[in-house]
C-alpha cells in the first residue's frame, strides 16, 4: 500500500487522520504532522460553518431593514448577514424576524418545522385561561342581552380576575 | 459541598453498577433552556449576563431547594477547579474555559448539573451510570418542570423551546450515551459503526483526543435532531439504536478471544504490567492501556479489577484532579509522575 499523502501541503505522509460524521456525512482529512499542528487542532468541520452554508442568503419580508437593505431583528438588533454568518440567533424574536430563513434551515437540520414535544405549564395555563377568557365574554354578552345583571357582574369579576393573572404573566 | 469535597467523593454515574455497564459508561441528557425576558447570549452585554445569573441562581436555589443543589460561580473559581468541573463532565469544556459572568449548580451525587449562561441561558443535564436513558429523562424533566413554574421559558408554539443555536430549537433534548468499543476498533469495524450511525441521523466522536484519531475507544453517540419529535420518540429511537451496538460491540469481544486468545491475553496482560509499575505515565497512555484493561475486565482475562476502580482511574488521573489531590500545581512532567504513583497505588490496593 503506497503512503498516503497530506491533503493540505500535498508534500509530507500523512499521519494524522480525522474522521467525523455530522448531519449524516462522513468526511475525512489527511494531514502530515506539520499541517496538523499548523491547524492547531482547529481543523476539524466546525458545525458553524456547516450550518452557516445551509443558511440561504434570502430577505425577510415585514421586517425593519438596514440600510443595506437586509432584515434586522428590532429587539436584539442582529442581522440577517450577522444570523447566516455564525448560524446563532440573537433572542427569541429572531425566530419571527428570520422566519423565511430558519424554516429550509430546519427542515435540512431536523427533517420537521413543527415542535411536537413538551409544553410549558405557564403555557397551557395561559391557553387555557385565554379559552376561559374568550368564553367568559361571550356568556357576558348574552347574559346583559337578557338583563340577567347580577349573573354578569359575577362574570365580569370572573373576567377580570383572569385578565390580571394573565397581564402579570406577561411582565 | 465545595470544590475541595467534590474531589473527594466520585460521582454516581463513576460507579459503574448501571445497566449495560460492560460496554455503557454513561448516559446524558441534557436540556436547552432560555429565558423569555432576556437576549440569548450572543447579544447579552456583561450586565445582562450578571442579571441572568442572578435572576436564574435566586430561582434555581428557591424553587429546587430541597433537592440542595451547590451553586459555583465559574467567574469566581480559579481555573484549576474549573477545570475539575469539566473533568467531572459537570461542565462543557466552553463552560470551564468561557469568559463572562456564569455557573453551574451541581447535585451532591453529582448526577444533576445545571449550566447558567453557557450556550442557552440554561443546560439542565443528567449524568447517570450505564444505559438509563428513561430514568435519566424522567429526573430531568422534573427538575424543568419544577424550576418552570418560577421562570418563563423562550417557547414558541411552532418551534418549542427557542435556543440561541437552531440546531437544539424544539426540545432542547440531547441524549448522549458514552460507549467503550475496544472490539470495534481492534476489528477495524469502528468505521462501519460509526457510518451506519451517521446515517441514522447521529452524531459520534471520540471522547478523547479530540480533533485527531480517538484514543481509549470512547466514542459518544448523541442524537442530531430535536424538533419534530417528541422527547419519548427521541429517547425510544435511540433505546431501539443502542442495543445493537452492544450486542456487536460483545460478540466482537467473544470473537477477538477466541480467534486470538494469546494476542488478546498479552495485550492485557501488558496493560495490567505497564500501569501497575510505571514510574512515568502520560495521560493518553492512561487512557490507552485502561481500555485494553477494562477490556481484560470483560473477558475474565483480569477479574480482581472493579469496575469503579477503572472509572475513578479515568477521572482522578486528569490533570485538575492530580493538582487538587496533590495540593499544588503541577508541571505536566511532574503530573507524569504523580499519575505513575497514583495508579500504582490503587492498583496495588486491590
């Protein structure tokens, strides 16, 4: 078997092999001794960059432009060149903001856009009292249609029990 | 419990009693959390970062209090007991090494650890011995639970918890299970494992001796994808995946001693001679001869040697830990030495 020869000089043997899977790819490097420290280690496929390439260059549409004309978030104020070039996002309004650009990213990374996991508590208590809410004032308009006014005033206690509990979960 | 007690004790998942354990190391499973109130960390300035921290480390010791988590705040540690941390496999290597304001509240059985202002705003992990990935999740998904009802978490109803990396977004949920495959790789089989691995949409890379080939056959096997999936689906696909990586990775064993009986004995034998009595060991010879040891292990070549005694091998003959069993700073060539005599004396203990 001849020796293999260094991917990156193309001169010395190579004697330092990596090999890695990321996103179901294989990929291998051959590198001489020289080249590898050289690299100082950091020759491995960075997940970055990877993900970085998966990013497609496109604009957001609704959201505030630079004046380069690509979207930045009005929250963290990242950009989108700033989210395609490290693949990072600058808070959780980023993922409205670069939506067009995260869903092919997704899809390619995890094979699915749509969570179908845990919920938080503080969720489903807030769906559920935003049902209860949404249910409570239409009872209300019914009850004051038939000028049933001590029943609508318990609702309205009701109602605005609920909207208090659920304005101090937002702040 | 501090950092000087921490070096005392060893973890429940070094004990090695868990099921599996033969081929298994560990089980992790960790959870991505951010919070909704404040920036990821990409964007987060030192004050926010010292905001975070507080804000999390009030409702981590408040709302988890009985389960008396320890609190460390990396920026004030000295690098030597961060380092320990990460040599624990407490912290990530980024976490030990990062700059800025951030922590990480540990279990005193060392099984739960809590990362504050790492990648997310949150790294909720579980750490425990053999293959228990079940057990692992369920404990986990309490404390989240447990600590959700005193923060709000970054969620979305399409994209799940929000991380700062797309690559977590969904469940927040990496399960990694750390195998030793010394057949695989002495078969040259490693390669084929690791491809059809690949395939099924997991991620492998050598534990040790990173960047280059993987030293001490440790290979960790985590989940690539998070969204999409319910965190049962994902626990159950890889419970499914497991298992026949074991039953290759033994029959591979079987059929190395009985193809080879003599070569398999003399390299263990070896090993055995070469860490009872060395006077000068590096770390990667360490971590080299106690794979073709824990190997021996297995196959009845050496049976006097506990599986606890290999782990603690493993974790105390880091660099941190020698310093802090020593006292002192070390040189690496001075390591050497203390790692030859540390091993020696365990050894000789048995």
């Amino acid at each position: 078997m001849s020796p293999m020869i260094c991917g990156k000089c193309s001169k010395n043997h190579a004697t330092v092999h990596v090999t890695e899977v990321k996103n179901g790819v294989k990929m291998e490097s051959h590198l001489c001794e020289e080249c590898a420290r050289a690299a100082g280690g950091k020759f491995t496929f960075s997940i970055t960059d990877i993900l970085a390439n998966l990013i497609e260059p496109v604009k957001t549409p609704g959201a505030k432009t630079t004046e380069a004309g690509a979207p930045r978030c009005p929250e963290c104020g990242i950009s989108y060149a700033e989210f395609k070039a490290k693949a990072r996002l600058g808070c959780a309004n980023d993922y409205e903001v670069f939506k067009s650009g995260l869903l092919p990213l997704l899809e390619k990374v995890h094979g699915a856009v749509q969570h179908a996991g845990k919920t938080p508590h503080t969720v489903e208590s807030v769906v559920r009292k935003e049902t209860e809410l949404a249910r409570l004032k239409r009872e209300l308009e019914s009850v004051v249609k038939s000028e049933d006014f001590e029943k609508a005033a318990q609702i309205r206690d009701r109602i605005r029990i609920l909207e208090g509990e659920l304005n101090k979960g937002k702040s | 419990m501090t950092i000087d007690e921490l070096v005392q004790q060893s973890g429940e998942w070094l004990k090695g009693t868990g099921p599996d354990s033969d081929v298994v190391v560990s089980s992790r499973i960790r959870l991505a959390r951010n919070l909704s109130r404040f920036p990821f960390m990409t964007v987060a300035t030192p004050e926010v970062r010292s905001d975070i921290q507080s804000f999390i480390r009030r409702r981590i010791e408040e709302g988890l209090g009985p389960r008396r988590l320890q609190y460390f705040a990396l920026s004030k540690l000295p690098p030597i007991d961060r380092q320990l941390l990460f040599e624990r496999h407490l912290v990530s290597r980024e976490h030990a090494t990062g700059e800025g304001e951030r922590g990480v509240a540990v279990s005193s059985d060392e099984t739960v650890s809590i990362m504050v202002n790492e990648e997310d705003h949150l790294r909720l992990q579980v750490l425990r011995s053999g293959l228990q990935l079940e057990q692992s999740y369920e404990q986990i998904d309490r404390i989240d639970t447990d600590l959700e009802q005193h923060l709000t978490y970054a969620y979305h109803p399409r994209f799940g918890y929000l991380t700062c990396c797309p690559t977590n977004v969904g469940t927040g949920l990496r399960i990694s299970v750390m195998l030793h495959l010394p057949a695989a790789v002495l078969t040259k089989q490693i390669e084929k494992v690791l491809g059809t691995l690949g395939r099924l949409n997991y991620t492998v890379r050598g534990l040790y001796g990173e960047g280059t080939s993987p030293i001490g056959d440790l290979y960790q096997i985590s989940n690539q994808v998070t969204l999409g999936k319910s965190e049962n689906d994902l626990i159950s696909e890889m419970k499914n995946v497991i298992p026949k990586v074991l039953e290759f990775e033994r029959v591979w064993r079987h059929k190395l001693a009985d193809d080879e009986p003599r070569k398999v004995e003399d390299r263990v034998w070896r090993a055995y001679g070469l860490l009872k009595h060395a006077r000068v060991i590096s770390s990667e010879e360490t971590i080299e001869q106690l794979s073709y040891l824990r190997l021996g292990v297995y196959l009845g070549i050496i049976p006097q040697v506990p599986m606890t005694t290999l782990n603690d091998l493993f974790i105390f003959t880091q660099p941190s830990h020698l310093q802090k069993i020593q006292g002192k700073a070390l040189e690496s060539a001075e390591r050497d030495v203390v790692r030859a005599e540390f091993i020696r004396k365990r050894l000789a203990a048995l």
